[in-house]
C-alpha cells in the first residue's frame, strides 16, 4: 500500500514513531494530535529503555543505539542500566531479577557496594549492592518525541496540533475518513495511538477497548556532577541523571482516574513529591543536599493485563490499534516499527507478538476495573 | 496466572498519604503589610490563623535569585541569619502586633505548594498547604488562605547582564530597606515609571549615587512629581536608549554603554523595568488567572477560600499598560542583544539558541536539528513557552525561571508577531522554591505509604518476561516480585 495515506489518532511516541515507520516506507502520513505532540505521558515519563518483558525487546535493544542516526535528531539516548539495592528484601529481588536475566541471556554483572559507587558517585555506602545491565539505557524523552515528529515531517510526513479527533468516517466495513472539528482527513488506513482516550474513540467504531486510566508522579534535582552510569534505578523508584545532571526520578502510588474523550482535565502532582524525594535521598545520600526544582504528573492507561494492545482489528480491518499500557516510551522504536508492519503487511514481521492482540479481552467480566480496584476515588 | 482479584488495588495512592500536622482556619503565606493585615483581621473574627515569610531566605537562595533578583549585591550580614531575622522585626512592627493578636507566625517558613482535590486527583484527605524551613517540610491544612506573596523582579537580558551587579528593583528595596545589606556604590536604573523612580530615590535616600536613569521610550513613564525630585537631585536620565554593551570583572559590573555610544561607570544595574505578581503558588495549585496588563500580568482571579492581597493580586491600576511597556524593553533588547547574549543564565542559554530552537551545547547539531528554528515550529503551532523550555532548556533551571520565563514569553509574542496574551503562561510547578531533597522528604511518612509502593503499577503480568508467561518462572516472579493486588 506504498504511497497510501495513513491518518494517526495520537501524537505520542507510539503515534509519532509509527507515523515515522510509516513515512520511511513511503507512506503518506497524517498525524493528529490534540495539542502538541509528546505533551501527555510521552514527555512526562523516565526515559527508561530496557523493557525485557516484552516481545518488542530485542528491536528496541537493536534500535535504540541507532535511533539519533536515523532519526537525524539527538535523543539522548545512554546505554546501560544499574539497579541499586537499598534494603536486605530489594537485594534478593534484585539478584533474583538478575539470575533471570542470565538465563534469559541479557548480560548482567552483579556489583558490591565499592563497585556501586564507582558507577554511581551519589549512592553510599548503606547499599548492599547492585545489578549492572549491560544492555537497556534511557533518552530523553521529551526531545526524543520531538525528533520523531520532526524525522517524520523530514520525510513529508504531516504533524496537524491542535485538533483533536471527533470521529471517523466508514464505509465498506472500512474507515474512510478521520475528522476533527475543522476537516476530515481520507485516509486509507487509521492507527489509533490516542493513549487513555483510546476506549472512546473505539467506542465510535464499535470497538471496546478495556483500558484504565491513572495519574502517576516524577520530581527533579538541580544539577549534579555527571556520574559514569546515569540510568540508576532501585529502592523502588526509576529515574536517570539527564545529559544536564538532573536527577529525574519517579514510582509509588498511582490514582486511578476517569478520562473522557478530551484526554486529562489536568495532571496536577501531589505531595507524593515528598515520599519521592525520601527514597531519591536513600537511593543516593550524596545528593540529598539537591534541590528539587519541579514535579510533574502524567497521565497513562493500563490494559487489563498490563500488557500493550498492538493490533490490527478485524473489524474495521484498516485499524491498527496501539496502547503500550504504560510502558511506551522505551518501546517506541519498536512499538512504531511493529505498527507499521501491521498497516502495511497485516502482521509483524520481526517478532510474534499475538500477546498483544486485542482479543486476549474477549469475554472479560464488564466489571474488569472494579474486581482489580482500578476505580477513581469516589 | 490464576488472578483472583480482591477488589483492592493495594499500590493506588487510596488511605495511604499522611494527614497534615496541623490545620488552621487560616493560612496566610507572606507577611508584608498585606498579609500582616489579613491574619490580624482572621484573629480578630476569631479564626485560628498561621502566618508565614519565607524571608530571611538562606544566602545560598539568594545567591540563586530566589525569591528575588539580588544579582550578588549582598553583603556578608545576609549569612547571619539571626540579625537578619532582628531587621525583619525592626522593619516590620505590625509583626509584633499580629503576635499580640495571636497569630502564630513562622518567619523563614516557605510555602512551596498548595494541594487540594480537583481535576486530576481525588486522593487528597484535605486541602493542604506545603511548608518548609532549613531543617525540613510539613504540610498544613487549612479552610481558607490567604496569598500575599508580593510581586518579583522582571529581568530583561542585556550584554552582560548575567554577571554580579545586575539585579531587580524589588531586590534592591529589600537589601537596602529592610537589611542594610546592599554591597553596591553607584547605580544606574533602567526605566522611568514609578517603580524606577522609587528605588532611585530610595537609593539617593540610603547615600548611594545614582548614576542615571535609562529609559527605552522617549519620554519619562512615571508620577510627574517623583520625576521632578529625580531632576532635582541632578540624576541624569537617556530617553530612547537600551543597555548596547557592559564592561565587567571580578566583582561584577564595572560600566555600561548605551545604544547612542553613552559610557556610565557603575558597580549596579537595577532593573525596574516592572514587578510581576508572585503567582506561583497559584499557577501550581490549577487555580483561576487573568492576565491583567495594568497591574502588572497575571493575577489570581480569586475564589472562594483563595484570597490574594497586596502586590500579589496586582500591582496598583493606575492605567498605565505594563505588559506594553515592558514589550518595548524587549523589542529593544531583540534589537541589540547579540546572538550570544545568553538568556537563560542557569542553563546557559543564548538568544540565538532560544530563536534557533536548538538544544544545549552538551548535544550534537546535526544538520537537520540546525534546519529548525521558532520560525518552522511556529509552522506546527502556537508559540508554547513549555515546548520551548522543552528543547531549549531555558527555563529549566535551579532559579526555577524566574529570571527568564517573563522576557522569553514576550520574545516568544514578538518573534511570533502576536499579542501577548496569547502567549500560554509557563507552568508554575511544586516545589515553587528550590528545595533540597533531604528537606522535602517525609521522612516520617505512613507506613501505608511504604506498603503501596511499587517502582510502577505492581501489575504482576506486567513485567514477566515474554518467554517465562506461563512457565513457573512466572508463578516464581510473582511470588518474588510482587504482593497484594492479587491472591
């Protein structure tokens, strides 16, 4: 279908990746965004990469160190990962964690507490070790959405902000057209990658998508001096030092919310801020002097299962659906390349990734968020 | 996996935040004259009220021009944290008298965030406001609050302005008024409306030189009768001119030189081009704003149980068009600023790398990334001061924008030709002061927090790798890995 037109529903990693994939092949490639690309949880995450319980994590392994190469655009991207355990219970977690790996040939190195703090000048001494991965790493996430958006407009593809979806056109069990308030868009073939707001605009085609929709929290540091491992993660929190110094951590507790058709009525973070900064200063004592400067939330959906929802639909056939159920963002190099497979030659080609369909939710119990208290706060 | 699901997810943030320390009927944050009159009225209708001053802030704070612009022109006293403490009092009588009223009051107390339950978040057990001293946070409750936290400095780059002795004008009132802790000599003051005209002459007040007055319009802005005192006193004043170039060293600024060639040695460049209302704590908590160009920007546009006072609500109207005048400041500063005039100082961004859209130095510049500028995003869209501060980084430092987020708005306005106001204000966000991790933590946080706590959403399916699903790793992992959510 070379030369096609594909309308996406979404200008988050996942949409603006896959519009990129698509562009590379050819493909004409229309791109709607709501606002401005990345704005939601594609530029509000931690940057993490190193996502080996999916079936995209050989191609996002492969992919990540080429992506500022192929993009044209830096993405921070750092490889390398270490996992620093800060109690006696995390440190069996994480040689067990490591032990898997292992088996699963991922190369690891389990670190003592000198070796940690060769890696991680900011931990202390009252760690008892940590798991090195020698593979995963983490980018930047807010200038990695931004270098999609512009390798896909490099390749003719279009970006159109500020216009947010409002339904879909159909005829001959396929979608024809995608239209916002001020035009449709034709189009041969939709992805829809529009995060929490996907159920609704599913709903449109008759399509339910069971997904779940909750606020999650990060802080930031001032900067600290740069550290040779900057992917640091443990103690029950994930993070990276950015290529300026910052220290960008988040984890803990979620909220469940209700997310209409618009997507989030606002992102407000709490004083989670401050059990996140007790564990940052745990994590790594020496920059417990740090300021933190700001805290942000983001919003992000869950599939039932917790897995992504990568599939092209039956009905209509010329939908491609996509929620990574988040944990989008390190898989967007191959989320984008997947999807694009899909749109174009109905199935994946470099990975069997049949865990994702969406008919693994055929049958679920109408109550799926009541029964696992996926509720919003009443 | 067999799932059997309890209905409960334990890793929500559901009963597991703390509750605050204390709750008061009234929570003023700020006392200067307005907020000091706030919480002695609240006592004396009866309401149970805390009153808080982040002042005297530490030396490091502001060192980082935090709250206020200081640019290194304070002197040794601003370490000595008890004296300084002395001259707040002095300097304050109606202190004492809001004690005597009953109010508690907590001097070096800073407000960093105000939380409560709305759009986006249900879990909170009450509103809640965040304070913290040198020594750790708390959080306060409270029925009503009132923000009287005053305007801050605008700064507007110049060559050379990210060097000591470039400073704001409220910053300059409040060393030499308050603390008499102001290490300049010679000054001169950029603008002419009143702002301008009362720190000259508090300046004369306090034996200093004022060097000159420089003005960007062609004739003065201010209160005719405060001009003619500055006449009086033989103060020279330029009309129609902008800061060109600066002479500086070790200690700072040594002389500046005009548009028109004019040289005028000094030690100080005050800038009292304008306040800005201190809105952060606003802007933070999702309330209501309206960009009001007579009193001086944004301001808070009140509700019920959220009052603002004093400069914090607004600088005076007096008809004057603030967001104008300071538009011509920047215009001319567009006009005469050199590519490499750095604008962001804490991240080292410069005027043409603001423009250019380009990122930090520590980034390859390939040639696409080159190819971009304001001008192919502005393609895309409106100006967005975040998406700028996204790629830039300006903005994004440990002076938490304060001395750039107002100029990069209005050059954002300018290189987009549009007005102002449609220019989307920068977020404000928590913690609105600097404050270090070891501070901010709570450190005595519920157990329920540490019970609820996963690195992510304690999904147990979510994390099991592919090849281990339905194998008994996967039980393994679980049982390792995992509590709660399912039995």
């Amino acid at each position: 279908m070379s030369g096609s037109d594909v309308v996406i529903v979404g200008g988050g990693v996942t949409g603006l990746s896959a519009g990129w994939w698509l562009a590379k092949s050819g493909v004409k490639v229309t791109v709607l965004d709501k606002f401005i690309v990345g704005w939601e949880a594609s530029g509000r995450n931690g940057g993490g990469a190193s996502h080996y319980s999916s079936p995209l994590f050989e191609e996002e392994q492969r992919l990540w160190p080429q992506m500022d190469e192929l993009l044209g655009y830096p993405t921070e991207h750092q490889k390398g990962r270490i996992l620093i355990a800060m109690t006696e219970r995390q440190w069996d977690q994480y040689r067990f964690i490591a032990e898997r790996h292992t088996r699963l040939n991922h190369p690891v190195e389990l670190l003592d507490v000198k070796q940690v703090q060769e890696a991680v000048p900011l931990a202390g001494d009252n760690c008892f070790g940590g798991v090195h991965y020698k593979f995963g790493g983490h980018a930047n996430p807010q200038r990695t959405v931004q270098a999609y958006a512009w390798a896909l407009q490099d390749l003719g593809g279009k970006i159109i902000q500020h216009s947010p979806v409002t339904g879909f056109e159909t005829a001959g069990g396929k979608v024809t057209g995608v239209k916002t308030a001020n035009a449709t868009y034709g189009c041969d073939a939709v992805v829809v990658a529009a995060g929490p707001q996907i159920p609704q605009l599913m709903a449109q085609l008759g399509v339910d998508v069971p997904l779940a929709a909750a606020r999650a929290e990060m802080i930031i540091t001032e900067p600290a001096p740069m550290m040779p491992l900057g992917g640091v993660d443990g103690h029950k929190i994930y993070g990276r030092q950015t290529l300026r110094g910052n220290l960008a951590y988040g984890g803990g507790p979620h909220e469940w919310l209700d997310v209409d058709a618009n997507g989030p009525a606002a992102r407000p973070s709490t004083p989670l801020a401050r059990n996140l900064a007790k564990r940052l200063a745990e994590l790594l004592p020496k920059a417990a002097h740090l300021n933190v400067i700001r805290s942000w939330a983001g919003v992000i959906e869950n599939s039932p299962d917790g897995r992504p929802i990568i599939d092209r639909l039956n009905s209509p056939d010329n939908v491609v659906v996509a929620s990574m159920s988040s944990v989008g963002f390190g898989l967007s190099p191959a989320s984008g390349h997947a999807i694009r497979d899909l749109v174009i030659d109905g199935a994946c080609s470099f990975s069997n990734i049949d865990l994702l369909k969406l008919s693994r939710f055929d049958g679920l119990e109408k109550d799926w968020r009541e029964k696992r208290g996926w509720m919003p706060i009443a | 996996m067999d799932l059997n699901f309890t209905g409960i997810d334990v890793c929500a943030v559901n009963g597991t935040r703390s509750a605050p320390e204390a709750k008061y009927d009234l929570v003023v944050i700020g006392a200067g004259p307005s907020g000091i009159t706030a919480a002695i009225e609240g006592a004396a209708s009866g309401a149970s009220v805390l009153l808080v001053d982040e002042n005297p802030v530490s030396g490091a704070l502001m060192g980082n021009d935090t709250p206020l612009y200081f640019g290194g022109r304070m002197t040794a006293a601003t370490q000595n944290k008890d004296r300084m403490l002395e001259a707040i009092f002095m300097s304050m009588p109606d202190l004492e008298k809001a004690m005597e009223a009953g109010v508690e009051l907590l001097l070096g107390t800073t407000a960093w965030g105000v939380y409560r339950n709305g759009p986006g978040v249900q879990s909170l057990p009450e509103q809640v406001v965040g304070l913290a001293d040198a020594e750790r946070s708390w959080l306060v409750g409270f029925d009503r609050i009132v923000l009287a936290t005053g305007a801050r400095d605008l700064a507007i780059a110049f060559p050379g302005w990210n060097q000591p002795g470039v400073m704001g004008a409220a910053a300059l009132q409040m060393l030499l008024s308050r603390y008499g802790a102001f290490s300049g000599r010679r000054i001169v003051v950029l603008g002419t409306h009143d702002l301008a005209l009362e720190t000259a002459l508090l300046a004369l007040e306090h034996g200093l030189d004022v060097a000159a007055l420089v003005e960007v319009r062609d004739a003065p802005q201010g209160d005719a009768a405060l001009l003619e005192k500055i006449t009086a006193a033989g103060i020279p004043t330029y009309y129609g001119q902008s800061i060109a170039a600066s002479k500086g060293g070790l200690d700072g600024i040594e002389s500046i030189t005009l548009t028109d060639g004019t040289n005028i040695a000094c030690d100080t460049v005050c800038v009292a081009i304008g306040l800005v209302p201190s809105i952060e704590l606003v802007d933070a908590m999702h309330g209501p704003r309206a960009l009001n160009a007579a009193r001086g920007g944004y301001i808070p546009a009140g509700e019920p149980n959220v009052t603002a006072v004093g400069l914090c609500a607004g600088l005076p109207d007096t008809g004057f068009d603030h967001v104008a005048y300071r538009m011509d400041w920047v215009r001319a500063a567009l006009r005469v600023n050199a590519p490499d005039t750095i604008i962001c100082q804490c991240e080292e961004v410069t005027l043409a790398d603001l423009i250019g859209i380009q990122p930090p130095n520590y980034l390859p510049r390939p040639a696409a990334l080159q190819a971009r500028s304001l001008g192919t995003l502005l393609d895309d869209g409106p100006a967005n001061p975040d998406q700028i501060k996204r790629l830039t980084r300006s903005g994004m430092g440990v002076c938490q924008g304060r001395r750039c987020r107002d100029q990069v708005a209005m050059m954002l306005a300018i290189e987009s030709d549009k007005p102002f106001g449609t220019i989307p204000l920068a977020t404000h966000r928590a913690p609105v002061r600097p404050l270090p991790l070891k501070i901010l933590a709570e450190w005595d946080e519920p157990a329920g927090m540490d019970a609820a706590w996963d690195v992510w959403f304690g999904i147990p399916t979510q994390w099991v790798p592919v090849e281990d699903i339905g194998t008994p790793y996967q039980d393994e992992h679980r049982e390792m890995l995992y509590t709660g959510m399912y039995t």
